[in-house]
C-alpha cells in the first residue's frame, strides 16, 4: 500500500437553522465496514499519538472537536496532513505508519476502524 491510497474525504451531511450533521455511510463513504469506533481527548500538550502501523486495518479520522496533524509514512513517501474539520476525515490504508501530534487543547481524535482491536 502507499500513501496515494490515503486521502481526505468531505463527509456527506446537511446543514440548517439548528446546526450541521455530518454523517458516515459504508460503502459510499469509507470502502469498510466499521468494526470498531474509539476517540482520543485531553492529549497533554506536547504529546504525540500512533507511532503505529496496521497490517490489515484501515481506518477513517476525524478531529470532531480542535485540530491535530497525522504524519503517514509508507516507508517511501510520507505526507503530513492537518485535520481540522469534523465534517472532513482522512481515510489511511492497510501498511501504513502514522504518527498524531500536534494536537490543540480542545482536539477530538474520532477512528472509526475496519478491524476489532488486537494487540499482535
């Protein structure tokens, strides 16, 4: 896998009077099913997250609340990318490193992820 296979995808959703709704809809939006959804908050200031990759895992983030940036690696290529938008998420492929930093005091990390978690 390489990093052209990671980019930022605009989620569908409306908007009116009372706010905006965002939402996530497998196939059409993300190219998995979600197994498993988990969210990052109240990262010190500082802090770095990930430093990780997946075998067989994709995943699409989201910074629903603040701003952080993801820093992917394919051991070729590597692009950083600022999320900021909760109405925009960055899909990441299968054998991809990333690294999160940089994170605002008010970020939210959403994942939603194509595998349940397992250590190994």
């Amino acid at each position: 896998m390489t990093i052209s296979e990671c980019k930022l995808v605009d989620l569908p959703g409306s908007a009116d009077d009372r706010g905006k709704l965002a939402f996530v809809e497998p196939p059409s939006t993300i190219p998995f099913e979600i197994r498993r959804v988990y969210y990052l908050f109240d990262i010190p200031s500082g802090k770095e997250r990930g430093a990780h990759g997946h075998r067989d895992l994709q995943q699409l983030m989201i910074a629903v609340s603040g701003s952080f940036s993801v820093v992917l690696d394919d051991g070729k290529e590597c692009k950083t990318f600022r999320l900021s938008k909760p109405d925009q998420g960055l899909y990441i492929s299968k054998m991809i490193w990333r690294d999160l930093k940089d994170f605002s005091e008010d970020a939210v990390c959403l994942v939603l992820a194509s595998e349940r978690y397992a250590e190994d």
